[in-house]
C-alpha cells in the first residue's frame, strides 16, 4: 500500500510539474496568435481583455471570431492547468509552513479566476472586470504568501526569486494608475503575468526534478532488493 501510494505521487507530482511548465507556454502562445490575429491590437492603446471583446459584443466568446476564441481558451486552459500545479505544490511538501499552506490556496484561488477571465471575456462587462482585478491582486498576495513560506522551508534558494519576482510584479501598479498610452494598458498587465508565469515555469521543474529523483530513489531501492534475493 505504501508503494502504490508513492508511486501516485510520484505520478501527481511529475504530471503537475508538467502543468506549470505548460501552463505560461500554452498562454502566452494563443496571446501570441490573438494578438497577430487582430491588427487594431495596441499595447499601449489596449488591455489584453480587448482581444476577447468589447462589453455587450456578440457572441461572448468569439467577438472577435478566432482570435477571441484562441484568447479565452488560451487563459482557461492556464488557469487549469495552474490548478493542478498548486495541488501538486501543496502535496510536495515545499510550502509545508502555515504561511507557505495560504500561499498555494491563494495561488490555487487565482488560477481559478484566471480561468473565470476565460469564462467570463471582457463581452460580460462588470463580472469579467471583477475577475481581472481580482487576478492581478491575488497574483502579489500569492507570492507574498509563497515567498513567506519558502523562509523555513528546504528550499529556501527559492526565497530571493519569489521576492524578485514580487518586487518586479509591484512595479505594475504605478503603470496601472498612469495613463495611456504611459500606462494602464497591456504593457503593465504583462509584468504581473510574466512574475507568475516564471514562477510556474521555475516550480513545475522544480515538481518534476522531485518526482524524477523519486521515481529514481524507488528504483534503486527494488535493485537493492532484487539483488539481495538472488543473493540468498
């Protein structure tokens, strides 16, 4: 029972590993392909929400027909996949302090709204507005929690990043209170992103290093076994 249960989360943790690094890649490729697929885009005109639609344009989820559709699955697919890397973040022990535990429910949390801005595009006005704040702000608690709960941690090299990584996602907030074309716009929504994004990307390796060396500690030990039986 207790291998089979090992070998789960050996599994779990390899499969959320994969999620983290995939998590960033996959979103910022359809951002990629929504922004080549929309012409009108500006960087320092638009927010990225505007390649999902405009409040009351039709249809919700395709206002701008293929690029809006690339957008919002693009951002659900992330924040799915950002899930299941906090899950596997929770259970593998890195952030085992209370601190660390608030830090990946938040980021659990916000994952889960990134997923709500795909559900609910900019076309649903106020609710899709709600999601979008909530997202930038839950993105600093989450690594203010993390960052915290990496201080007594095993992986305490991790501390300095996650803290560099809040410090750069903090830089936002000034651009998001100046106005366009300075500011409030794409450009400042990407710092925040890219934080979290390198974060996930940095962690998800971490995730599958852990489970790989598992994987290898397990195997090394049914060699040892094995060969002690054709010992005796």
């Amino acid at each position: 029972m207790h291998e089979r249960m090992t070998s789960k989360r050996i599994v779990s943790l390899k499969m959320a590993g994969m999620c983290g690094i995939l998590a960033p890649i996959i979103a910022f490729i359809c951002i990629g392909l929504a922004v080549l697929l929309s012409p009108w885009f500006s960087w320092t005109d638009n927010y990225l929400s505007d390649l999902g639609g405009s409040p009351g344009d039709r249809p919700i989820w395709a206002a701008h027909g293929i690029a809006s559709i690339l957008f919002n699955c693009g951002l659900v697919t992330a924040g799915a996949l950002g899930v299941y890397l906090g899950l596997g973040l929770r259970i593998s022990g890195i952030f085992s302090t209370s601190m660390g535990n608030i830090g990946t429910l938040v980021f659990i949390l916000d994952a889960c709204v990134l997923i709500g801005i795909g559900v609910f595009p900019e076309t649903t006005g106020t609710l899709h507005t709600f999601f979008s704040i909530a997202f930038f702000i839950l993105v600093g608690l989450a690594l203010v929690f993390l960052g915290m709960g990496l201080i007594k941690s095993s992986e305490k090299n991790f501390f300095w990043l996650t803290i560099a990584l809040l410090v750069f996602g903090l830089t936002s907030i000034p651009l998001f209170l100046t106005p366009k074309p300075w500011g409030s716009n794409a450009i400042a929504e990407m710092i925040p992103i890219v934080s979290i994004a390198i974060f996930s990307i940095v962690f998800g390796i971490r995730l599958f290093y852990m489970a790989s060396m598992g994987e290898g500690e397990k195997g090394g030990g049914t060699g040892l076994r094995n060969r002690g039986q054709q010992g005796k």
